[in-house]
C-alpha cells in the first residue's frame, strides 16, 4: 500500500513541477517583452523574416538564469507535506523572477548612466536593446548572460524560508557574490584585455562587438560562480562574506591561482608560437580563441572544485 502512495506522490509531484517550470520560463518571456524589450517584438525578433540570433541568446540566457532559480527552489524542499511546499516554491519563484526583471531594468540604467551621450560604431545611442534588437550585437547579448548569471548566482545565497538571522546573512552573502562577479569583470579586462580607456570589457562588447572577449569572460564568469557558491556551501547557514575572512581567503587563493594559470598559458603560447592571446582577444576578435579561453577556465575552476 505504501508503495503505491509514494508512486502517486511521485507522479503529482512530477506533473506539477513539470507543469510549473513551463509556466515560469513562459512567464520569464512575458516579462522580457513587456518590461524588458519594451518597444521591441521578440516574436518578430526570433520568428520574423530576419531572425536575430542575439536577441534569441539574451532570451535564452534569462531562461537559464531562470532554470537555475528553479532547480534551486526544488533542491531546498521546505516540508514533508507536498502542497504547502509547492505554493511556497510558486510564490518564491514568482518573487526572485520579479527581482531577477527589476535588477536587468536597473543595469540597464546604470550602462546608459555610463555610455551617457556617447555613440556606438553605427552612429547610435549605447542602449542594451539598440544593441540587441538593431545592431544584433552577440557580444552585447553574451555580456548580458554574464549578467545574469552574476545576478542569478547571488540570488540563490537568500535563505527566505528560513528565520530572520539566517535571512540577513543570505542577503549579504547575495552582496557578496554580485561583488565578487563586479570583482571577476574587472580582472578579466586587466588581465586578459589589458584595461585602459579603450580596452575594457564594455568598449569591446558595446562599441567594437567583440564577441570574443564577451565568450572568453563568460568562462570565466561562470566557473568562479560555481566556485564561489560551492565555497559558500561548505559554511553554515547564519556565515556570510562580510564576516568570516576564510570565505574570502578560500576565492581569492582559488580565483588568483586560475588567473596566473591564464597568465602563464598566455606567456608560454607567445613562448612557442608567436601567437599573443590578448591580441587574439582584443584586436582580432577571434571568436574561436574566446570560445576556447573561455572553455579552458571553466574547465579549469571545475577540477578546483572537485578538490574542495
């Protein structure tokens, strides 16, 4: 008898969550068009006569961000009882989508903030959309999947199931990572694109399209995510960034380490080839070079985590 009970419960489960993921990423498309894209059609974007494949990638990349905080939600079961558990997983879902909406909606304000009156390479005002739905920069649509990527990972240290204290300490624990990920851009432009005026993680996204350099960061971006958060589980609920040095001890070691390794690959392929990787990057644009950079990191920040 048990065992048919458990079948059931297994089934409802199954069909509710299926049910319930669909509902979301459809919901994260609405909220794309109306409160993201605004003016533009994403149908007509992806399904019109021209298909934008930027547009496509940015899209896809907030319905990964989305997965990600809804596999999160079902890996933090709140209760035995099935249907208490699963409301509270649509009205936390439905929470950090809007949260998820409302910080794209401000980044996007702050690159306007920091373009100002300055124009792209086609004579335009630098807005994430103009380059997504006009100049179909994938460069611009990758940078955003870093993003929210950085967004995303910061989002799943809030503990809002649980007591107040342990609430506070996710919500600087969410600070934090989106510090750490401000942090990561930053370095990855001193190191890999050499930062200056020009030669900066924005300039080559926004004004030279440089899908290169945006492929190579997102490797980076996304393996010192999973770092980070793997880090951060080995503490106990209530530790957070602000006030426990090891934390910080443990991500700098590891993040300086994959960073010289970039350093010194780059040393030793100028060494036997000739070939110089930032120039690759930031001159040439080779998108295959990116993909490769990007890969490596990730690769590389997997087998760290693997020994901790």
């Amino acid at each position: 008898m048990n065992w048919f009970v458990t079948q059931d419960m297994f089934v409802t489960k199954f069909a509710f969550y299926s049910v319930f993921g669909g509902i979301s990423l459809l919901v994260w498309l609405a909220i794309y068009q109306f409160a993201l894209a605004r003016r533009y059609s994403v149908l007509d974007a992806v399904f019109g006569n021209r298909p934008n494949a930027a547009v496509a990638l940015d899209l896809v990349g907030g319905m990964l961000a989305a997965g990600i905080i809804f596999y999160f939600i079902l890996r933090h079961p709140t209760s035995r009882e099935f249907w208490p558990n699963a409301w509270t997983a649509v009205k936390t879902m439905a929470a950090l989508l809007v949260l998820l909406a409302v910080l794209r909606v401000l980044l996007d304000g702050l690159l306007h903030i920091w373009f100002g009156a300055r124009r792209d390479a086609q004579g335009d005002l630098v807005t994430l959309n103009n380059e997504l739905f006009r100049q179909r920069n994938l460069a611009t649509s990758i940078l955003s999947i870093c993003l929210n990527l950085i967004l995303v990972a910061g989002m799943l240290q809030l503990e809002l199931r649980y007591s107040y204290r342990f609430q506070v300490a996710g919500a600087l624990n969410m600070l934090g990572i989106w510090l750490m990920g401000v942090l990561v851009v930053l370095l990855h432009s001193f190191f890999f694109l050499g930062y200056g005026t020009r030669n900066h993680i924005l300039h080559e996204c926004f004004h030279d399209n440089n899908a290169a350099a945006a492929t190579s960061l997102l490797g980076l971006t996304g393996g010192f995510l999973l770092l980070s958060n793997h880090v951060l589980g080995k503490f106990r609920p209530g530790i957070h960034i602000f006030n426990t040095e090891e934390i910080w001890m443990s991500v700098g070691i590891m993040l300086l380490f994959v960073l010289v390794a970039r350093v010194v690959l780059q040393i030793l392929v100028y060494a036997a080839t000739g070939i110089s990787l930032r120039e690759e990057l930031v001159v040439r644009d080779n998108v295959a070079w990116g993909i490769v950079d990007g890969g490596l990191i990730l690769i590389l920040c997997l087998i760290l985590i693997s020994f901790i």
